[in-house]
C-alpha cells in the first residue's frame, strides 16, 4: 500500500532533520535514529514518527546551542590573534634592530642544537648612543672589537656561549624605554643583556645603561642598571667631544671603553654560566693573561679579583645550604684561581673540600687534615674527590691519592652481602665473585636460611681471604683476636660508612678488644648503635656478647633481648645462650621447659652443646618427661662425633641402666 501524503511529509522533514544531524555529527548514535524513523515510515507508525521528530527538534537545539558556543569561540580566537598580532606588529614597529626577533630565537635554538649543549648563549647587543657624532665615529669601531672579542673568546663553539649581534642595530635609531620594553616582550626567554651608551642630558657626561633579562629562574626576571658611571678612565668623556679635530681622542676614547666593555661583559656571561649551569669562570683568565688590553687601567684587575672574591664568599655561604652551589665550588675556584697564588690557591680549594665534607656528613671539621682522618667517607665521596685531585696540588695530595684508591679497591656490589640465596651466591662464587663466597659463608655459619655448616662456613672465608676479600681477611683475624693495622681498620671505616653491616661488626669488636690500637668501649657501642634496623643475626650476637663483656647484669635485659634476637633469626650460637640462660638463671628466671625448648632447636642444628643437653634434659626430666631410653638414643649421636661430655654422660646412663 502507497504511504499516505502525511507519511511522506514525515518522513521528508524528519529525514532532512537526520541528515543535517548525521552531516554535522557523524555521530553513530544519531545515524541509528535516521534508521529507526526510516524503519517507523515504512511501517507507517506515525505515532513513533511524531516522538522521533520532537526527539530530533530538541537535538537540533541542542546543536545549534553548540554551534553558537564554537561560533564564539572562533570569533574570540579572531580576536585574541587580532590582539596578538596587533602585540607583535606594535613591537615590530619599534623594533630597533635589523635582525628580527624570531631569527634570534632560532639562531639561539640553532646553536644549542649544533653544538649539543645545555647552556643556551647569552645575546649581547651594544646599543647607539642619543649622540650622533659617537654614533657615527665612536660606536662602530668599539662594536667591531667587541663582536672580535666575543667571537674569539665566548664563541657559540664553548660551553660560555655568547652571541654578540654587531651590525644589528638599525641606523638613526637611538634607544627608548619603549624599545627596550619591545626587546623584552619578545626575548624575554632569552638570556639577554643591553649595553647603552648614554650621554646625561645634565652635564652631558658619558655614562652606561645596563638592561638584562632571561637568566633568572622566571621569564619575568629582569636586571636593571639606569647609570654606571666608569670613573677610572682616562678623562671623562662628554658629549661635547670632538672626535674629529682633537688629536688622539677617538683612540683615547676607544682604548678606555673597550676593555671597560669586555670586562663588563664578562662579568655578566660569568655570573649567567655559574649560577645556570655551574660553568667557571671565564673573564678573570682574560684579565690576567693579557687578552683584554689593561694597559694604563689596572683597575680593571683589582676591581675583577674584588668582583669574584665577593661572589666565591657568597658562593661559599650559599653552599652550606644549596647542593647546587656545593658541588660546583671548585669550578669557581678554579675559574678565580687566576687572581691567586698557589699557596692562596690551594688553601681556599681545603676550605672548600672541609665545607663540602661538613655538608655531607654534617660533622664539624676545622682542617683538611682532620676532614682525611675524621671523615665518615663513603662511595658517594669518590667523584668530589676525584675533581678536586685534578685542581689541587697541595700537601695532603698523597693523603686524598690514597683515600681514593682505597675507595675505588673497595667498590664491589655491596648489595651482595645482604643476599640470602643460595643458588645465586653459589653461582657468583663459581664465577670468582669473592664477595659472594664470603656471603655464602655467613648463610652457613649464622644459619641463614640453610642448616649451619661452620666448617663449609670456614671453608668459603678462607677462600675469599685467600683472593684478597677484605672483609674475610679482617674477620679471620678479628676472631683469632689478631692485631689490625691502620690501614685495614682504615678500610673497615670505609666500609661501615659506606653502610657495610659485616665492617660495622668487625670494627666494634676492633675497639672494643682494641685490636687496633686503644681499647674504646664507647666508640665500641656507638658503631653497632649507628647500624639502622640490622637483619643480620650476628649484629645482635655481638651487641649481647660485647654488652655482657662491659657491663654484665647491668644490662641482663638488653644482653638477653639481643641474644635471643639472633637466636629467633636461628643463629645456633645465639640459640646456646639462651638455652644456657634460661638453665642458670643468671638474666632471667630459670625455666626448664625453654631449657629443653632451645635445646631442641640447637640438637636440629646439629649442635653437639645442644644435643648434650637435650640427652640430659631427656635423662632427668628436665622440662620434659623423663625417658631414660630417648636420652640414650639423643647422646649416640654426639658420641658418634666425639663429644666427650656426651660420651661421658652416655655412660653414666648405660652403667645405670645395666644395674
């Protein structure tokens, strides 16, 4: 049957209404609709049609509102670029130089990318004067020598770039305020610095304007200096001047303002590099050696030297609080090194070291000499001492030669002897890794995730001693109650600084038995204190051994905690004392039940102490049930192994038990 009139009218307006919805969206669930009002058209279900249509009415509002919002986006996008480009065309127009804005940021991008530096060169632009006559006689010579300057010793090919833009400034054009706010918007990124000659409108005396932005931590950052009046030339220069008829005066003129220039200069790319990246110094070399022309005007040394001694103190008080500043001190030093002699030299690279040194380790030092012998050095140390041997040439040379050769022989993977696998170590071991070998020794001496094996244990650390591994040699010796040299206890404070909890051990033990020279009980307990949160049942073994040693039941608490510490951590040594502890009573009540407790953890060690006492423990009745026969049985297996006080145990028992 044909669609009625009204069908069709339905169905033209509402597919027209999809359409526009499907062409303007593309919307996948609006395409869905178009299908569903074809499909309610051809069954001709006008109702269904009439709810589609208001449904797409109310979408086509909801689009128009849309429409009407990206509208006044666009429109307001219009104006913000109008305003934009109104900005920059307002800037253009007072733009004082040839060379645009743009081709200098490129350029500076250039350069960074060219050269694969970090550091983005600082733009030098040596305005013109508001006098014609300097303008024209005296600016282009200066500007020329220093482009040359620039171009030889800040070339964009060093890591103190500088790009000096000569030529650039447009002819006739004598800066203003609103120029130099034009520069500003427009490199306000760019670490730039304006020279000005400026002749005071008062007197006429020729004096400097300095403007510098982009080389603090914010694009906003900014430097200004309305007048800096040179008042060691040779002659003050006026506007009143003759540069053309006075004989000598344009080489007067240019002799003074040149080097005067060069040093300004300098003492801006110096202080941008170093506070920026850290870089040394530049300028006080240039001064020094000649480059810059001081002839006549040896002020420009003195006030340089009193430049750079200002800011080597400031950077030195900076330092006690900015890592920044600390690590690159020496680059300072070395840069200011030429306004010093050796002796001055080498003195203020000490105080240096000694300031770094107390940062570190927050201890104070008074000397160099005290920092080598005091200092709790560590792995982290080795590259500051490494950049500071390169500079100093002083009397403690050997000393820090040492110090750092000691470093660099004791640099293996620490992270070795807090490993608890023993696949992994065995395979290390296999491999000549003598840090491993000394690991797996302590896995079977302390227990340590496997059953102790003392004599597999004594097995790996002779093998490690034998290969040159420090802490297996020093340990043998430590408990055969040898004497240490200076040098091997000066290792083990390495090690212990460096946070080795085996060197913090054998160290303790050192002082305390003075090993190594004077016994120091509190030196002693100070080391095991400094070991945060061990895992390592021998660090507590030895704090209740040393503690009961120095103190006795003084510290019965703290001695039984520790010892039972390592025991819990199944330490067998550790597991004795507290088996011995709870039989005498000594520490804390006596209590045969964990007699025979402990007991019976060493026996399952293979300890023959302990395999002794759980044959008496069985034999008595002491804190078990008495059994004759399973005492017999425990004490066989110590007698197999010749251990007299189970032998002579075991035959007291088998006499009384045959009667």
């Amino acid at each position: 049957m044909a669609i009625g009139a009204i069908t069709m009218i339905l169905a033209n307006v509402g597919l027209q209404i999809y359409n526009n919805w499907c062409g303007s969206r593309q919307n996948a669930a609006l395409q869905q609709k178009r299908e569903e009002f074809e499909r309610a058209a051809k069954e001709r279900n006008t109702e269904h049609m009439w709810r589609l249509m208001r449904e797409g009415q109310e979408l086509t509002l909801q689009l128009e509102k849309e429409k009407h919002a990206d509208r006044l986006k666009e429109l307001k996008d219009e104006v913000d670029h109008l305003l934009e480009k109104l900005t920059y065309e307002t800037t253009i127009s007072n733009w004082p130089l040839k060379v645009l804005p743009i081709v200098m940021k490129n350029q500076a991008f250039g350069n960074l990318l060219a050269n694969q530096e970090e550091n983005v060169a600082m733009h030098v632009i040596f305005t013109r004067s508001n006098h014609d006559k300097f303008n024209k006689l005296v600016y282009p010579v200066v500007e020329k020598q220093l482009e040359q300057y620039c171009d030889k010793h800040w070339s964009t090919m060093t890591d103190h770039p500088i790009l000096f833009y000569s030529g650039a400034w447009k002819p006739a054009v004598n800066p203003t305020d609103v120029q130099v706010m034009a520069m500003r918007e427009e490199l306000k990124n760019l670490p730039t610095l304006l020279i000005t000659p400026f002749f005071r409108p008062g007197d006429g005396k020729l004096v400097f304007q300095l403007h510098m932005w982009g080389v603090g931590a914010n694009s906003t950052d900014k430097f200004d200096v309305p007048e800096i009046e040179p008042t060691d030339f040779q002659r003050s220069f006026i506007n009143q001047d003759d540069y053309d008829n006075e004989p000598g005066l344009l080489n007067e003129i240019v002799e003074d303002l040149v080097p005067y220039l060069e040093c300004m200069i300098g003492y801006m790319a110096d202080t941008y590099f170093w506070s920026s990246a850290g870089l040394a110094p530049h300028l006080p070399l240039l001064v020094t050696n000649g480059t810059i022309n001081t002839d006549g005007m040896k002020y420009l040394i003195s006030d340089s030297r009193e430049y750079y001694e200002e800011l080597l103190a400031g950077s030195e008080d900076k330092a006690k609080a900015n890592p920044f500043v600390q690590e690159n001190l020496l680059d300072l030093c070395q840069g200011c090194s030429a306004f010093m002699d050796k002796e001055e030299y080498m003195k203020k690279l000490e105080d240096v070291f000694v300031t770094y040194c107390y940062k570190k380790s927050r201890n104070k030092y008074d000397s160099l000499s005290e920092v080598i012998h005091d200092c709790p050095f560590n792995a982290s140390y080795k590259k500051w001492i490494s950049a500071f041997l390169n500079l100093y040439d002083g009397i403690y040379k050997k000393d820090l030669k040492d110090l750092l050769i000691l470093m660099e022989g004791l640099d293996f993977d620490y992270s070795i002897l807090a490993n608890s696998n023993k696949t992994e170590l065995l395979q290390l071991a296999n491999d000549d890794n003598y840090a491993a070998l000394y690991r797996l020794g302590e896995l079977y001496e302390f227990s340590i995730g496997v059953k102790n094996h003392l004599a597999f244990a004594l097995e790996c650390y002779e093998k490690s001693a034998n290969n040159g591994f420090i802490l297996a040699t020093l340990k043998i010796k430590v408990e055969k109650y040898e004497k240490i040299d200076r040098a091997n206890c000066k290792k083990l404070k390495f090690l212990h600084n460096a946070g080795v909890e085996q060197a913090s051990i054998l160290l303790s033990k050192i002082y305390f038995y003075g090993l190594g020279g004077e016994k120091d009980i509190e030196v002693s307990m100070n080391i095991l204190d400094s070991v945060p949160d061990s895992t390592h049942p021998y660090y507590y073994y030895t704090g209740a051994v040393l503690l009961n040693e120095a103190y006795g039941k003084d510290e019965k608490k703290a001695i039984f905690k520790l010892f039972k510490k390592a025991a819990d951590m199944g330490y067998v040594s550790a597991i004795e004392k507290i088996m011995m502890i709870y039989l005498d009573g000594s520490i804390v009540p006596k209590c045969p039940e964990r007699h025979f407790e402990y007991a019976k953890k060493c026996a399952e060690q293979g300890s023959l102490l302990g395999i002794t006492r759980l044959g008496y423990c069985y034999a008595i009745g002491l804190g078990v049930t008495k059994s004759v026969e399973q005492a017999i049985k425990v004490l066989k297996i110590a007698e197999k192994r010749n251990y007299p006080d189970a032998i002579k145990l075991l035959n007291i028992l088998e006499s009384d038990n045959g009667k």
